[in-house]
C-alpha cells in the first residue's frame, strides 16, 4: 500500500514492451526506449507515477538464467517482461492479428482452413486466453494494493476480467488504439459475447471517437442484451464508464528536433535534391488498411489529369514493411510495387521519377527533415484507429506550414479535420482533386489551416492523453461505490410491520406492471394487465386509512391504471408521473416544463407494429409520452434476436435526432422522453400532492417497492436524501436535504418529510443488484408483505376490512404466518 508522500504505483500492460534489447554477452543487453513508440510518450504522466511497463519483450527466450539476465536489465527501465515463447505465435499472428484485427478494421472474418489441426480458431482462441493468462500472473506477482493497471489494445481483451476477478478491488482501465467496427461486423466473431463481456470488467474504457465508442456501445446492448447509457454500459447494475479520448504525440520533441543541426542539414540537402518541386509524403506501414495502392491510383490520376505537374511534384513514400511472412501482405506489397513502376514508367524520365518508393523504416531525426521539408501530407487509410503520423507531420511544420490530406476513415479525421482537406480514400477522383487543391491552395488558407491543427495538437498532447484518461479513471473508480447498484440486504420484514404501526403518516409507493398485476399467461397475446386478485381488499384496507397513502407510479398510460385502480381512493402516476390523478379521480398534466416535443411518437409506434406483426405473442403498449414493446412471452431466442433488429430500426429512422432514452430490458424494449425516470417523476408528484391536500402531519414512515428497470432505480435514492439525521435540528435539516439530493432542483419542501433512517424500506423485487435497500424475491412477497402492513393495523384503521375483504384477503394468503404484536421466534426471521 502506498504511503503518504509516495507517487501512486502504475502498471501498464501492453502487448509489447517499449524498449528495444540487444544481447551484449552470454548474459548481459543492452536496452533503448523504441523511438515513436505509443506508451512512451506519455512523458510527464509516468513521471506522477512510479511506472512500470509489462509486457513481451519482442522474442522468445526459453534458458532460465537468461530470463533471469533480461529480467535484471529490463528492471532498470521500469519494465517487467512476460515471456510467452511457445504460445506466442498462436496468440499474436493468430487470434489477435489474424481473427480479431481484420474484425476491428472492417475486413470481416478471415476464411478458417483446416489443413493444419494443431491452428485453428479454437487453437488460437485457447492460445490468446492462455496469454492473457499469463500476463495476469505477471501482474499479480508485482502487484501492490492501491496500483492502478491500464491495459492497452485489443491483444488484452480478457484481462479486465481475469483482473477482476482475481481482486474485484484492483483499479484496472482499458484504451482501445483501433477503431471499433459496427455491431454487424462484429457480430461475425465466434467468442463476440466472451471478449465484450471481459473488456465490461474494467472500470474504465477508452477509445479515439466516438463513432468507436457509439459502436462499442451499440454492439454490447445488441449482442449483450446490455444497457447503453450516456455514461457506459449497465450490465445486472454495474456500470462501466465508456470515454472518448484521441491519444496525442510529444509535439515539443518534434519542434525541437527540427532545429537540430544534423537535421537541418537533412532539410537543407532533401531541398536541394528536389529543387522546383513539390513534395508530397506518405508515411506508412505497408499492410492492408493503410491504403498506400488507393494513394498511388489518386496519385496517377492527378497526373494523368494535370500534365503540367509532371516535372514539378514528387510522392516520396515510406512504406515500413510489416509480416512480410503473411501472405496478404505480400499480395498488397506486389501491388504497391507495380503500381509504382507504372506510373514511374508513364511519368518518369532518365532524370526524374515522379513516385520515391522506400520499403524501409527511417531513423527519426530524418523523418523529421522529411515532415518539415514536404509540402503536402497525403494519408489514405481505409480503416484506422487514429494515425498519428498526421499530428507528426503539423508538429514539424511550423516553419513550412504544408497541407494536410487526411482520409476520413482515419480517427484523426475528428480531430484535425477542421485543418485538413479530408477525402475519401476509395474515391480516386477526389484523392486527385485534394492533391491539386493542396498544391495550389494560397498561402493564407494554408497558413489558417495549420494554425487551427498545430493548435490541436499542442493542446492535446501524448501526456494530456494519458493524464486525463488516468483521472477518469481514478474518477470512475472513486464513485463506483456510489454508482454501482450494491447487493441490497434481506427485508427486515417484522421490523418494518412494527416501525409501520408506529408511524404516524406513511407514503406507500408501488409500481404497476410486475409488481401488482397477476402472473401474465404465456399463451395471452394480448397486453391486458389486472391486478393480482389477492390485493383488491388489502389495497382498499390501505387506501382507506387516513394515516396511509399509497401512490402507485407506472409507465402505463392513464386508460390502463383508470381501468384498474377506478374504484379506490389511491394517488395514480401514469406515464411514470407525467399525468397524476388524485383519490377523487381528477386527472391533472403534471409534465417538467422543458419536455421536448413528442413528434416521434408515431414513427415509433409504427416500428413497433411492425417487429409485434413478425414476432409472435410479443406486444406493445402505447402512451401519450413513452411506448413498451414487450416480447416476454415470445420464443426467446427469436425475441431476443427482434429486439436487438429493433434497435437498429429506431436509432436508424424514427428516433435518430429526438431527444429520446432508450431502454433495453430483459425481454422489453422501451423509448421515452428524455430523463423521464421514476425519481425524476416522484419529485414533481409529491409536489402536485401538496397542492391538493393540506398536509399537517410529515410524511414519517416510506415504503417504496417495484420491479423497476436500472434508470428507475433514482426513486430509491430519492428518499435517501429526505432522511432526517438524528443529531440536525429541523432548519439544519433543511439546509442538508436540499444539498445532497441530485436532482437538479428540487419541489418538495423540507416540511413534508419528517423520515428517520429506520423508517425507510425501498424495496426491489428480484434483483441480484439495485439501489433499493432490501431485496425480496417475487412480487407474491409484495402481495403478503403490504396484506401484512395491512392485517397489522386493522385495529387503528378507521375503515377496517368488511367481513368479505377479510375473506377475500386471507383465503389469498392462506399460508402466510405473521405476529401482530411484533413478536417472532428468537433467532428466526419470516420469509414471505
């Protein structure tokens, strides 16, 4: 554990190792941080933190002793090695490159050939969970309480999970570097549902855009069945926090490298070498997504198209070779290759070649002198997760100012996009279009332009990348106490009757639908919702006490709860609270003031139609301000499989600009208006019932229970803030409620309430996890926990039961057991 004073401990788990080892000696290396690397330039983050890196070292070593050796040496650059040796092969070149990569890129899953049994998908996929086994061992065995893990990449996408569940109480992150791909896409890899659940672990995720992020989302509450929020991913009532965070370079070291001498001189030499010329770079790896051909095609048809250009423009093209050992790559390498002899065959001379094709990497102060000496930047690719050689090249201009050509497939696009002439690659007419705009273009614009990008990427650095995703994380991780739905505990369930007989007002707050109403046949096609026989007369025993109110909050419409609860005296929320009816049936418009408006209801509703026509026994239900399409009692692998088409359907037509919340429920799809939520409603309900009744004794004793989705969740933390502490004077009391609640602005005075914390029950109906306080099993416990509350105070009341609702009412809970007087067996407690 860290002491005070200390930096805090963190572990970044990559892939690969930021260094660079070479063997010296039988048992020595020597050691160098990689030159560009992604995870060394968060510069002065790692320098908050006493960092150290763990991942494989870049090759295999089998002898122990130099384990051992490289181990000692690596340590002395922060960096822990894990050595994967024979599973490696499988683990990289297979499943993670060759299964999961083609996926995140948009290029579908590769074709599996069976003429080697020992490499496979399964092989690999056992190979890839067995790595990601053994980078938790090395985790663990230098992990310290308090550390903060942050894996990098799709490579780790089981770690979250084998993290968490090692220690739930580990603080772990992890950033995508690629793009994420759309849930059609990704819904083609065989362990889909594995990966997205492991990663959902983490406390914290990261990707470049937010189209990334919206695709991650999206997939996991289609394939998941999940619920996408704002914030993340709900999953059983855990939240996982999804941000959006480009990752950044170290500007300064490039602005600084380019007033080296040595590079100035490497400047100074390249403009002599291509004196009257333009210069156009391309900086790539040579593998398939970068779109090096789709580059040089859009290059060949400028010059096809502009012929007094040919003597006077250059394309010098880095094309870092990669997996040469692949044969798709080597495929894209030959057809890099002969397009360059091509159009050097069609434009070229003797004396000048108008494309410079390298298959190489170059040392980094001349990449630098190539960044500062071109004119134009051109970056085709087809899918990528940011390109950081774009912010490269407008770091190393500030003398030059040169224009930037950037694909919008790339995640850079949304960044420097406002600088950039963005193309679309596959479209070789506009790439010649863009090449001749860049050449041409004045020097105003052009100095506008970078002004705006070299803005950019100074502000957004390698190290703000890192520090801000560090300090969402530790954010996320600090309020995950609060924002977790906690396991609630078993109800005290005769100490509730007893705290109930003692109290001298209480509010009883129901919900409708699984809740009250009978058990729903399977066989019923219908909606047609009735409450449970078994509450007609202790419901009525409840509504008539004066010492009782019972408001029942739903999300079905006015029609529905008239239909079912016209005969008693009982507060009803239609529309969770947007329309309220008082005992004596008086309905009233009780919506906030800012409701947006409804014009997407009937697109919905029509959508809706059309998944209940071609999904038999499911149903809809339609309101004036929210709609339920309900498929409980389908086959569930075909609802399922609706609901997630469904999804698709809406956010693609009727609700693709409405200010609208869409929820995912287990066998329910539901849109709404925007922030209509229970606990949001039941701030402006009790405010309603104070203008209607005079209210001269405070609401003492509050029983709130419901099978209620995740969002409607609020209303059992609504009250939390009502409770009186046992040591604030009622004016200090005031003061605290109105500071600790959340909601915006709150319309219950502090005189309603006079609730101590013993005297507050939420209670959620089945749920592993909730807000509520206290769980119980099925909504037959609603019916004999509220027959109970009602039994026990018959000799108060002022309307006791008749004769027939007594009958009626314990014929219907013939087998319950209950002490009026509050007296149990000793070291027994009744479950009902």
């Amino acid at each position: 554990m860290m002491s005070y004073g200390e930096r805090p401990r963190l572990l970044v788990v990559a892939n690969r190792l930021p260094v660079s080892s070479k063997k010296t000696g039988e048992n020595s290396w020597s050691m160098e941080m990689s030159p560009g690397g992604k995870f060394n330039l968060l510069g002065g983050v790692t320098d908050q933190y006493d960092t150290k890196w763990v991942g494989w070292p870049g090759f295999d070593v089998y002898n122990e002793v130099e384990k051992t050796a490289l181990s000692k040496s690596l340590a002395q650059m922060n960096c822990i090695p894990v050595f994967l040796n024979e599973v490696f092969d499988q683990y990289y070149n297979g499943y993670s490159n060759g299964i999961i990569w083609p996926i995140l890129h948009h290029m579908g899953l590769p074709i599996e050939y069976h003429h080697d049994a020992n490499k496979t998908f399964q092989t690999q996929y056992d190979a890839y969970k067995k790595a990601n086994r053994m980078f938790l061992d090395v985790v663990i065995e230098n992990y310290e309480e308090g550390d903060t893990i942050w894996c990098q990449d799709y490579h780790l996408m089981f770690l979250p999970q084998y993290l968490k569940e090692y220690d739930n109480k580990i603080k772990v992150g992890w950033f995508l570097h690629s793009p994420f791909p759309s849930s059609e896409v990704y819904k083609t890899l065989p362990s889909r549902s594995e990966l997205l659940r492991s990663v959902l672990r983490a406390d914290l995720l990261g990707f470049h855009t937010y189209d990334f992020a919206r695709h991650f989302v999206s997939t996991c509450t289609q394939i998941l069945g999940v619920e996408g929020t704002h914030e993340g991913v709900v999953d059983q009532g855990r939240l996982t926090r999804v941000v959006v965070l480009p990752m950044g370079i170290d500007p300064d070291r490039f602005i600084s490298t380019c007033k080296l001498p040595e590079v100035i001189q490497q400047m100074n030499e390249l403009k002599e070498k291509f004196s009257g010329k333009k210069v156009i770079l391309g900086v790539d790896r040579l593998d398939m997504i970068k779109g090096i051909p789709q580059k040089y095609l859009g290059f060949e048809k400028f010059l096809e198209e502009n012929p007094d250009w040919r003597d006077k423009v250059v394309l010098v093209q880095i094309a870092v070779p990669t997996r040469d050992a692949v044969p798709e790559y080597q495929k894209v390498r030959d057809q890099v290759h002969g397009l360059v002899g091509r159009i050097n065959g069609r434009f070229g001379s003797i004396s000048s070649l108008p494309v410079h094709h390298m298959d190489c990497s170059v040392p980094s102060n001349y990449l630098c002198a190539l960044y500062a000496t071109a004119d134009v930047m051109l970056v085709t690719s087809l899918r990528d997760g940011l390109n950081l050689v774009s912010h490269e090249f407008v770091a190393s201009q500030e003398s030059k100012k040169g224009v930037l050509i950037l694909s919008e497939f790339a995640g850079a696009g949304q960044s420097l996009g406002a600088g950039a002439l963005l193309v679309n690659p596959w479209n070789v007419t506009e790439v010649s279009s863009a090449i001749k705009d860049a050449l041409t273009m004045p020097a105003e614009e052009r100095e506008e332009r970078h002004r705006v990008n070299f803005q950019y990427v100074i502000s957004n650095s390698a190290e703000k990348w890192g520090g801000d995703f560090l300090s969402e994380l530790n954010d996320a991780f600090a309020e995950s106490e609060m924002k977790i739905r906690s396991i609630p505990h078993e109800l005290p369930q005769q100490d509730m009757i007893q705290r109930y007989l003692q109290s001298n007002h209480r509010l009883i707050i129901l919900g409708f639908c699984g809740t009250l109403t009978e058990p729903m046949n399977s066989q019923n096609e219908e909606l047609d919702l009735k409450l449970n026989e078994k509450l007609k007369g202790t419901l009525k025993a409840l509504c008539n006490d004066p010492k009782t109110t019972v408001v029942v909050l739903s999300r079905s419409g006015r029609n529905i709860l008239d239909k079912v609860f016209g005969e008693y005296k009982i507060w009803l929320a239609a529309e969770n609270g947007m329309f309220l009816r008082d005992p004596s049936g008086e309905w009233v418009t009780n919506m906030p003031q800012d409701m947006k408006n409804l014009d997407w209801v009937h697109g919905v509703k029509n959508v809706f139609k059309y998944f209940t026509d071609r999904t038999p026994r499911s149903f809809f239900e339609a309101s004036e301000t929210s709609l339920v399409w309900n498929h409980e009692c389908a086959d569930v692998k075909f609802g399922k499989t609706q609901a997630r088409d469904m999804l698709q359907h809406l956010w693609a037509g009727p609700i693709s600009k409405a200010s609208v919340d869409v929820v995912r429920g287990n066998h329910s799809v539901e849109v709404h208006a925007m922030n209509e939520t229970k606990g949001a409603a039941i701030d402006r309900i009790l405010g309603e019932m104070m203008r209607k009744i005079s209210m001269t004794t405070p609401i003492d004793y509050v029983f709130c229970s419901g099978y209620l989705l995740e969002k409607d969740e609020d209303i059992y933390t609504f009250f939390e803030s009502e409770i009186v502490p046992s040591k604030l004077s009622h004016v200090t009391r005031s003061k605290s409620s109105s500071s600790i609640h959340s909601l915006k602005k709150k319309q219950v005075s502090p005189n309603v309430f006079d609730l101590k914390n013993e005297n507050y029950f939420s209670v959620a109906i089945g749920q592993s996890r909730s807000k509520a306080r206290y769980v119980i099993d099925s909504s037959q416990d609603v019916v004999d926990l509220l027959h109970s509350l009602a039994v026990a105070d018959t000799t108060t009341m002022a309307h006791p039961f008749s004769d027939s609702e007594l009958h009626q009412t314990r014929n219907g809970n013939a087998d319950l057991k209950h002490s009026t007087d509050g007296k149990t067996n000793e070291g027994q407690e009744t479950k009902l």
